[in-house]
C-alpha cells in the first residue's frame, strides 16, 4: 500500500481534482491511501471566518463564497452524485450550526473545528470524482483514524489509540485494489473535539498513516518536480536534489525549506519508509527520493533565505554575564509566547536571536525591556547554507551587511541586511 498526499495546490479547481484521478490511474493497480489537504486558499478563507466569529462580525459572506465554490467544482466533476452533492452540503449546513452559537471562549479551540471544513469539503469533492472516474474509493474521516492530545492548532498524537484505530479502519476497505480517501490536518482529541496539527500538516498527516499502516512509501504531489537546493522562485540557479537521506532534510526543514514539513520524516525514518516527492504535473518524472542513504547529502550546497527576521540583542542592565539563570528566564519568556527562536548566539553580556517577525516577537521585546536592555534591528534575512563552499558564501553575502555570522562542519548561518 502506498500513501499519496495532494495539497491544496493540486486540489485548488476542477482541473486539479480531476488531475488528482489521472495521478491515481498511473498507479491503478496499488493499493493507496490518498490524504489531500483543502482546496487552494480555502484555509486561509476560514481563518478570516474564525477571527469574525470570535469578534462578533457576521462570517457569511466568505462562508457562502466557498460553499458556491465546492459546489461548482462538485457539479463539474461528479453531477450525478446525489449522495455527495448531500453528504457536502450537510457539511456546510453544520458549519453555519456552529457559526450561529457563540464562541467557546478558547479561540484556538475555535479555530480547529472551524478550519477542520475545509479538508471535510476538498475530500467529499475528491472521493466523488474518483468514483465518477471509476476509480473506486472509500471516504474516511480522519478524525476516525488519528487521536491527539488536545493542544488545539498544534495537536500531538496519541500513537497508541491512532495505532488501534486506522488499521481497523484500513480492513474495512473492501475492493481491489483498495483505495481510501482521508483528509490531512487534522485529528480528534479523546473528547471527540476537533484538532489540528499546525499549518502544512498535511503532509504529516500522510507520515502519520504510512506508518500506523505500514505502507511501503509516502508520495507528496506537487506542482514542482522534487526538492531543489534553494527556492527555484527566488533563484534561477538551482538544482533538483534527486535523493538524499531523512537526516538532510530534516536538517534542511528545520532550517526552514518549505517542501516538507518538519515532523513529516521522523515517522517515516522510524520504520525505513521512503519519502517521493514528485510533481503531479507530470506523474512520470522521478523527483526526489528521501531515505536511509546519505552518499549524495553533501553532493550540492543547499541555501535557504528567510526573510522578515528581527534580530534582537538582549543585555543584562548591570552588564553582568549571561549565564543560566539569565538564560532560563529568557527562555521560558519565548516558550510562553510562542516566538520560535530561529538562531542564538551569546557573548558574555548579551544574547542575541533571530526570529520571525511577528506581532508575538513584538510584543516579547516590550516584555523583555522590563528586565533587560533590548535592541533590534528588523528588515533581516536569515541565510542557510548546507555544505556551503565559499563561492556559494560569497554569492549569498555580496553587498549585504552581516549582523552575524556561524559555521559549522556542514553549515554556515547569516543574520544580513
């Protein structure tokens, strides 16, 4: 059994949910689990729905625009599917349900059930049109298949109730080959409330299933043709990374490579499951290949440029060093807020980090200046490069100011303006 993933991008219009069939048909005779995300922006659509919910705003003009949406592309792939049209339509129907009560008082809790919509709407739409294609199929709920806690919109998994569930759900799959369809996401906390597990968990949402069901690989479909060295948006340069090891990009998605999701490779690293990504524009070519093998990790240099960074120098008023109990302080202030801290670096008087530039950062500096001496300098850009080389070093540097530089064996970091 093979675990396919399509993302909101592949899934945005009718043309993309039929192209998600003929993907399907190059692999008519596997067994798959096909998790797809919300089609196109309709998660950022309902995150504006949720901040007029909480403050008070009617939400229904963005609420009628995606129903109008989802029911187009519905009746443009699948018109004859009653069922669908029914089982899609009752789903808006308790979406305006639970935009009529008022809200929970936890926001984010909010948020999870209101967002959770748009992955139910994009799957309905999805499993019909397989059907129509004679691609049999059957619909799941993924909050059937994946426990969590309830750290609602960064949920963790609960694997023990997760690992009892989606192979029970997996047998009941009748067909061959079987084939069910599943949303990315999101999950259920043991309350039966809604959770998600952070923005782009779709794609661990596929890593999670690969493994509880023990597939033989993972395929993420996206509208370019594998991971690259650098953003091929940003530089014109680059260069397809055809295989490298779980290990790389993990390293590269902490950096910040926006191809894979952080927690996606760790699930998969666990039980030797090979990770593709491939480019659902055209199914044929060999994209990226993610395993156990390391040979070609250090092959090309990889760069990754994130913009919008402040960079900020904290200094104890008395100049006194900073040590762990300064350290500790600071940070259990981050934690608190949640300002992900993305380089540090420290001297004897004074800490300085860079991080993404956010209302949360902000308003950590005021809280910082009520202990500390605090200075930054915002409009940053925080460069990675992977077993850089200086040519590579001195290209991503030339004409920029260095705020801080770091190298290790394999990777050198700059906070530049």
């Amino acid at each position: 059994m093979k675990v396919f993933k399509f993302g909101g991008a592949s899934v945005k219009d009718e043309g993309g949910v039929r192209n998600v069939a003929a993907v399907v048909r190059h692999f008519e005779g596997d067994d798959l689990v096909i998790v797809v995300s919300a089609m196109g922006k309709t998660t950022n659509a309902l995150e504006e729905v949720v901040w007029a919910y909480a403050e008070g705003r009617d939400p229904a003009v963005p609420v009628a625009a995606l129903r109008t949406t989802h029911l187009g592309v519905l009746s443009a792939v699948a018109p004859d599917d009653e069922a669908a049209r029914a089982h899609l339509v009752g789903e808006f129907d308790a979406l305006a349900t639970l935009l009529r009560t008022a809200p929970s008082g936890h926001v984010d809790r909010d948020y999870d059930r209101i967002v959770a919509f748009g992955e139910i709407w994009s799957t309905i739409v999805v499993s019909a049109f397989l059907r129509q294609a004679g691609l049999a199929n059957t619909w799941a709920d993924a909050r059937s298949l994946v426990v969590t806690d309830d750290s609602y919109r960064s949920a963790r998994i609960d694997w023990a109730a997760s690992a009892q569930l989606a192979p029970a759900a997996w047998r009941t799959v009748a067909g061959h080959p079987r084939r069910l369809v599943t949303q990315g996401f999101i999950g259920r906390a043991a309350d039966g409330t809604t959770t998600t597990l952070g923005r782009e968990g779709s794609d661990f949402s596929a890593a999670i299933l690969a493994y509880l069901l023990d597939a033989e690989s993972v395929t993420i479909w996206k509208d370019v043709p594998g991971m690259f060295n650098a953003d091929p948006k940003r530089f014109a340069d680059t260069t397809l990374l055809s295989h490298i090891s779980y290990r790389e990009a993990i390293e590269l998605s902490y950096f910040g490579a926006s191809v894979i999701h952080p927690r996606t490779l760790q699930p998969l690293q666990k039980k030797h499951i090979p990770l593709y990504v491939r480019s659902f524009v055209d199914p044929t070519a060999p994209g990226s290949t993610i395993d156990d093998h390391n040979a070609n990790d250090s092959l090309v240099p990889s760069f990754i440029v994130k913009p919008k960074q402040l960079l900020i120098s904290i200094t104890p008023h008395d100049l006194s060093f900073v040590v762990e109990e300064n350290l500790s302080g600071i940070f259990k202030l981050f934690a608190e807020r949640r300002v992900r801290i993305d380089l540090m670096q420290n001297s004897a008087v004074a800490f300085s980090v860079s991080v993404d530039d956010t209302p949360r950062a902000r308003g950590l500096i005021g809280e910082l200046a009520r202990t500390y001496e605090v200075r930054y300098n915002e409009g940053c850009e925080l460069v990675t490069v992977r077993h850089f080389d200086e040519a590579t070093l001195l290209r991503l540097t030339e004409g920029r100011e260095v705020l801080i530089e770091q190298r290790s064996r394999n990777t050198a970091r700059f906070v530049i303006k």
